[in-house]
C-alpha cells in the first residue's frame, strides 16, 4: 500500500494491474496456441506406431508448418484469419482426424469402403488437405509481413525524402 502511494497508483489500480497481469491467455493467442501445438506433437509421436509411415511424416509436416506460423509471429499480433484456422487444425481437425483413424479395428484400415477408398487412403487425403490449409496459413502470414514492409516504406519515403517543391 505504501508503495502504491510512493509509485502514484491507487489501491484499485494496483489491484487491476495483478488481475491484468493473472489473467489467462485468449484460447487462440499464439502462446496459448504453442501450448496446444506441443500437446498434437505429443500426441502425432505417441500415435506413430499406430498410423501408416505416410500419415505420421504428413501430420508432423502440418505441425512443422504451423510452428513456423508462430514462429513468424513471435514480435506481433497473429492475423485472425490465421489465429482462427490454427486454432481449428490444432483444437479439433488434425486430431479428430487422427483419432478416428486409431479408433479403427487395425483389419479394416485397408479394407475398401462401398466408394472404393480404404480408410488408410482416406486418412492421407484428410491429412494432404490439413497440410495445404497450412501452408497457406504460412503463405498469407508471410505475405502480411512483406506487405507491411512495403508499407513502412511507403511511410519512410513519404516521411523523409525531399519533395520536388523543396528548394
């Protein structure tokens, strides 16, 4: 309290400060979206033995892919669009994905559906579209940052070069 008084903050700012500074992440910050990332890994790695060589490499691909989005976005804020589908891919369909896989008896994962498709194919399908949506998520973050280079120089020029006008 006496602090608070020599630092100029009433007792009602100090208080806010610690709830501020205690309260949980958004579900879809990218800390918390880390966080979310290492649990899929764990899980991808745990499931190896019981998923095709092929689906493990994708799955890990996806998740590669999308550490390098949160790596990317380190110093900033996480687009929405990006903050949303990485929530998406990591929170429920790379996981629902693989989990009703494993839920399969192992004798009929390559048994062919009415359709012609064996599960195991259709699980790498699921697997090729989960990779595509991240690598775009990568391409439209990357895209953000040269967009916003171009638009701080675009500021810098405007800002500090001299003008035909100037004499």
């Amino acid at each position: 309290m006496v602090l608070n008084r020599l630092f100029g903050r009433s007792p009602g700012e100090a208080a806010s400060a610690v709830s501020n500074a205690l309260a949980p992440e958004p579900p879809d910050s990218p800390k918390e979206l880390a966080a979310e990332l290492f649990r899929v890994v764990r899980f991808v790695n745990a499931s190896a033995g019981q998923l095709p060589p092929a689906a493990v490499v994708t799955a890990r691909r996806i998740t590669d892919t999308i550490n390098q989005v949160l790596l990317t976005t380190r110093d900033r804020e996480l687009d929405i669009h990006a903050r949303v589908s990485l929530n998406g891919m990591l929170r429920d369909y790379l996981p629902t994905t693989l989990r009703t896989f494993l839920a399969l008896d192992p004798a009929g994962r390559a048994r062919p559906a009415p359709n012609g498709i064996t599960p195991t194919i259709a699980l790498t399908e699921q697997l090729d579209f989960l990779l595509g949506a991240a690598l775009e998520a990568l391409t439209a973050v990357r895209n953000d940052d040269a967009n916003a280079l171009l638009a701080q120089g675009s500021f810098l020029r405007t800002k500090f070069a001299r003008s035909e006008l100037d004499l």
